[in-house]
C-alpha cells in the first residue's frame, strides 16, 4: 500500500451531520444538485455562463485555452473593466443609493459609501494616479490600514489598468520593501498611520525606511488617518486629501483584456522569498463573483461581512472584488477582535445587522477561549449563514460557532481555497449540502479536485493523500512575477497535469474533503504519518484547552515524536496531572499512535498576522535549533518567552 494512504489517513471520526435548515432551503439560491450536473456535463459552457453576469465590453472567444498549459487562459479575446463591473453597472439600477461599503473604524467612528459614492471617489482618485504619471500597465503597492480609501484604491488602479500589490499593513519597512522592489512599483499609496488596540501603527514611517531603498518609486500619496506627525518629502509625497480635492469626477474605465494583470499578491512559500502571486482580470472576476454569490447566498438585503484583512486575499476576493461585483453590502472593520473589549466583533454584528458573518477558526478559538458572555451580551439574530477560512477547522470549535454565534440556526460554510486560487474551490452550498463538522465537504461545481498518492494516483475513498486540483478554474493564478519558472515548478511540477495544492486532505465515504494542513505539518511516528492538525483538534476538544500546536520532534528510535504547545482556557492551571489527562485524551480520540510524547503548556502560540500557527519556529525550540526567521510573526517576542520557558522545564 502507498506510503501516502497511510500517511495523512486520518483517524479521527466525526460522524455529526447537519443538513440544510428547511428555512433555509425555502429561500436558498440554490436548493438542489442541478448545478453539479450541469458543470460535470461541460465544464467550460458552465463557466461561460457564469460568465454572463459580469459585463463585457466584448465578448470572448473562447473560454479556456489551454495550448500554452500550465499557461491558461480564460475567456480569451474578452474585454472587460472590473472598476466598471464592480461599481459602474450598478448605477443604473437602484443600487445606486445602496451602501456598498460600511466601515467601522477601530475607534468606532464609521463611513458609509453608496455605490454612487464609490463611484465618485474611485473616479477623483483614477484621475488623481493619472496626474502623478500612472499608466495602464504601471504597478502601484498599497499599503494602507482597512479603511474605505484601501477598496477605493484598488478599484481606482484597475479603472486605469494599473495592477496593483496591497502590502498588508502589518508588514514591516523591510517586508514591504522587498515586495516593492520584486514588482517594481512606481507608486505606493500609504496612510499616516493605521490603529490597532488604541495604537498606531506607522506606517508612512516604515514607507519612508522602505523607499530608502526602492529605486522604482516616483512618488507616493498619503491618506491622513491617525493624524500624527509625519515626515513629507517635497517632490515625492503628496496628501491624498490635497489630491483628491482638485482631481475631478468621472474617468472612462479602460478596456482590458481578460488576461491582463489585475493584481499582484505576494505570499509566503516554501523558500525565504516571498512568491508575487499574478491574477488577471476576466476569469478572477468570473470565479470570485460567481463563488461569492452562490456560497453566500447573496441577497439584495444582505448584509455581509467578511472580517479578514484586505491585506490578504481572502479580502481581495471576498471583501472587495466579489461582494462589489455582486453589488453587495460589504462590511469593513479597521480594527482587533478585544478592542475596546472581547464583544466588539459582536457589537458590530448587532450594530448594522450582518447576516453572513466569513471569519477565522484562529478567531474562533480566541472567541472560545474568551468565553460565551462575550456574544452572549449582543444581539446576533440577524445572523442567518457563517463562514470559516484559512485553516482547518476543528469540529470543536466548529460546534462552538454554530451554537453561540448561529445559535443552531446558521449554515457554516467552511471553504477551502488559498492565494493562489484565487477563489474559494472546496465548499459546502448552504441550501445544498449537508455539513460535517470540520470538513470543508466537496468542491465547488465546475472544479476538480482529487486526494492523489505521490504517483498521483487517486487514492480510494477513506483514506488520504496530497490533495489536487485536476484541471484549471477562472481564478486561478497565472504565474508567480517575474519568475515563471517557479511557477511551473511549485505547482505542476509534482503531477503530470495536475496543480498541486501543498495541503495533505483525506477524502471521506461520502466523498467529502477533509484538510488534514500543509503537506510540511504532516509528521511521521513510527512510520505512521499523523495531521498535526488531527492531534490539535484532539487537544482542543478537551475541555480546558483554548488552543494547540503540534509538532514532530526528532526522535532516535520514533523518527518522531509527537509535541504538543497546548494553551489553557484562563483560569486553568497546566499541573502535571493534566498533562498526562490530556495524552489519554488524545489516545482516546484518535489511538495510542497519536499519543503526544511531551505537552508543552504556554501562555502564547507563535502566530503570523493572519494567524498561522509557526509550527516551524516550534520544532527548532524543540529540537534545540537557533530559531529560524521571525520576522513574518505578529508578536516576535512570543517566541523567545517560549523558547525560554521551554528549555527551563528541559533543565
Ligand atoms: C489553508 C487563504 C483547511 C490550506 C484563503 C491552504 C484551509 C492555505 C482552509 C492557504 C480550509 C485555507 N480548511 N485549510 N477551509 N482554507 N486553508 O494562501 O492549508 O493564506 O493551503 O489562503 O490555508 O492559505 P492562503
């Protein structure tokens, strides 16, 4: 039998199901299977009709050409604006007058703009980046906190066919110079500051550290948030207000092709050098609205409200590109979680009444850990579906979110999908699919995925493997920037044929998708390979665990052992006794295989700023290594005190 069957088999059952609601179904967009058939019928006629409700400036020729593969294109000879798709055509309808965006600003002032309004602003600032020398063609970095002139923006740069690379606000001077200097930016636009917790974030500062060293810039705007002091360099920087006053309204969107660059988004891979992820325009737009509408369930009286930082791609599909083009209500918040208390993500919801919340299972977890007073205190009834991306979900926490934040009555759409997907490919259709607490059930209609072994051979149903995609979606990337070799190598490269997600996954009975993580968190135990995640969820669903992280630590006669990081709900004391209370947990979940060695308690897990746990900074303090690069963390001091207490308990 194939190593990899083995490998990422998952052991850990989970037989709740939940189908959907009646209430829901009754109003669902889609309440049966036919839109499976019809895409496993012909693929690319269902993309193309899809396709009809964006607005073409000319129709394409043809819908997929794959004779340059792993080079396709979509919707090929297509002309189409997406500023024009995402704003234009709705003012024409009484959308006109409806709020596209409402914005919560950490301090809790708010904005709201009608699409008329985002069409008054984005046109002044089209008008403002031709004025400083901007060309179709010419790349802008933006590097703003989550505020309104973020969307108004990117939707600005590709009125005129300018891609654009958002640096997410977190980064710092020397992450963003990088990522200038791989793409070649003319322009950034950057803000004062940004808030986060009641402080500020500098950013133009760490701007002006990073363009010590960016050749590529002529210029750069500054939007006025925090209001602090700040250094202006005559010639070079401009206020985004001064511009904006003088720039007029209305600039004709440009034509562009299906295939020209609408964005650039960089990600991290396997390697230090972040990768620039390239999306272009027509089937991006096609594959993001058609997703966000049918997995959401859009509806005109919506109010949507995806939490991610635009920073990130799941706010450049889910909360500007695909509510916009679906002419939603799309909800933005500037700020934390705990700011100015643990309810404020609660307080949101009951302030504008969302109705689809999309978060993290990170954030769910905090939630958890924070305790059920917290939303209990908010009135969330007109919640009616929820979302999760970015990890796996365990099923405890899945439970969690269901009862106290859908109060058993919200679908949960887990979607599965990543920066280079570009859209959401693997998820339930809330008036369709029955759920199962952790997976992200089966792919969306017209995608092909698969659990493959390292052959690339499909593995039988009930067992696991590297999980593919078996032929290309409109939203795909295109290639990595400037190094197209890369691309081919990182994802088709592993199979013939086949794009290669870096994600282990187990496929179920029923033929549901179960992600197991990244292929590199999977650890091998005695020649059984285990999903860290797995042990996680096992640790996570005892009940005074807020949050866990699993590692292989290098073992003589094992070849590894597992580590468990294991964070406490507050107010729960990690003796020794619960430690070995939880290893018999674990042993009761999953088999005695995936018995943790050693339980590690802490009061902190590294985390990136999108929340990834860094299970690689984990290992080297395990293994005793010199802690490899910290940079991409949120709290980089994290470490260090784990690392401390670590080897004093060793000692
Ligand atoms: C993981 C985020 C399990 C996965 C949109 C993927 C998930 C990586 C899920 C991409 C999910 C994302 N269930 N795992 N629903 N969604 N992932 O590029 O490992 O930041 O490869 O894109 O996140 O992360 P990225």
């Amino acid at each position: 039998m194939a190593m990899e069957a083995k490998v990422l088999e998952s052991l850990l059952k989970e037989e709740r199901a939940f189908p959907p609601p009646p209430h829901f179904v009754e109003k669902a967009l889609v309440k049966d299977r036919s839109l499976y058939e019809e895409a496993r019928a012909d693929r690319e006629a269902f993309w193309a009709r899809q396709a009809e409700n964006i607005h073409w400036f000319r129709r394409w020729d043809k819908v997929l050409d794959d004779s340059k593969a792993p080079f396709y294109q979509w919707f090929v000879g297509g002309k189409l604006n997406v500023s024009y798709n995402c704003i234009d055509r709705h003012l024409s309808t009484w959308r006109r007058t409806k709020a596209a965006i409402i914005w919560e600003g950490e301090p809790g002032d708010d904005r709201v703009l009608t699409y008329q309004d985002l069409y008054r602003e984005v046109t002044k600032c089209a008008n403002m980046l031709k004025e400083l020398g901007i060309k179709r063609g010419d790349r802008v970095t933006i590097y703003l906190p989550m505020i309104p002139e973020l969307p108004i923006a990117m939707l600005a740069c590709a009125r005129i066919g300018a891609p654009h690379s958002v640096v997410f606000g977190g980064f710092s001077a020397e992450a963003l110079r990088d990522r200038i200097n791989d793409c070649q930016a003319k322009l950034v636009i950057t803000a004062d500051g940004g808030w986060r917790r009641g402080n500020i974030v500098p950013l133009k500062k760490n701007c002006d550290e990073a363009l010590a060293q960016c050749p590529s810039v002529e210029k750069v705007v500054v939007v006025r948030r925090t209001g602090q002091d700040v250094n202006m360099t005559a010639g070079r920087d401009y206020w985004w207000h001064e511009l904006m006053a003088k720039a007029p309204i209305g600039c004709p969107p440009e034509e562009m092709d299906a295939e020209d660059m609408l964005f650039i988004l960089y990600t991290s891979g396997t390697t230090g050098k972040p990768k620039g992820v390239v999306h272009t325009s027509g089937g991006y737009l096609v594959g993001v609205s058609t997703t966000h509408r049918l997995i959401f369930d859009i509806k005109d009286d919506d109010i949507y409200w995806c939490t991610a930082d635009i920073g990130w791609v799941t706010g450049h599909s889910y909360i500007v590109y695909g509510p916009l083009a679906n002419g939603c209500t799309t909800v933005m918040y500037e700020g934390s979680p705990d700011w100015p208390e643990r309810d404020r993500f609660w307080a949101i919801v009951e302030k504008y009444g969302v109705t689809i919340l999309y978060t993290a299972p990170t954030a769910i977890r905090a939630f958890m850990k924070w305790g059920t007073q917290w939303p209990a205190r908010r009135d969330l009834s007109s919640l009616r579906l929820l979302g999760t991306v970015g990890e796996p979900i365990n099923p405890e926490a899945w439970m969690w979110y269901y009862k106290y934040i859908g109060g058993e009555r919200c679908p949960i759409v887990d979607t599965w999908w990543q920066t280079e997907t570009g859209m959401i490919l693997i998820s339930p259709l809330p008036g369709v699919t029955t759920l199962k607490p952790g997976s992200a059930t089966v792919p969306f209609p017209g995608v092909e995925a698969a659990v493959v072994n390292s052959s690339g051979e499909e593995v039988p149903l009930g067992s696991g493997g590297y999980l593919v995609i078996k032929s290309p979606w409109p939203a795909m990337l295109r290639t990595i920037y400037g190094d197209p070799d890369r691309y081919v190598q990182q994802y088709w490269s592993k199979f013939d044929g086949m794009y290669f997600t870096g994600d282990g996954a187990r496929w179920d009975e029923d033929g549901y998708f179960w992600i197991v993580g990244r292929v590199d968190d999977v650890i091998n135990v005695s020649g059984h390979r285990l999903g860290t995640m797995e042990i996680e969820s096992a640790l996570v669903d005892h009940p005074a665990v807020a949050e866990a992280a699993v590692i292989g630590k290098a073992h003589e006669i094992k070849g590894q052992a597992i580590s468990a990081f294991v964070t406490l709900k507050e107010g729960i004391a990690g003796t020794p006794q619960l430690a070995e209370e939880l290893k018999a947990h674990v042993a009761k979940k999953i088999g005695a295989i995936a018995r943790p060695d050693d339980i590690f308690f802490t009061a902190e897990l590294p985390k990136t700023r999108s929340g990834k746990i860094m299970r690689r900074l984990l290992r080297d303090i395990a293994e005793g290594r010199v802690l490899g690069d910290t940079t991409t963390l949120a709290d980089p001091s994290v470490v260090s005190q784990i690392k401390q207490q670590y080897e004093s308990q060793e000692a």
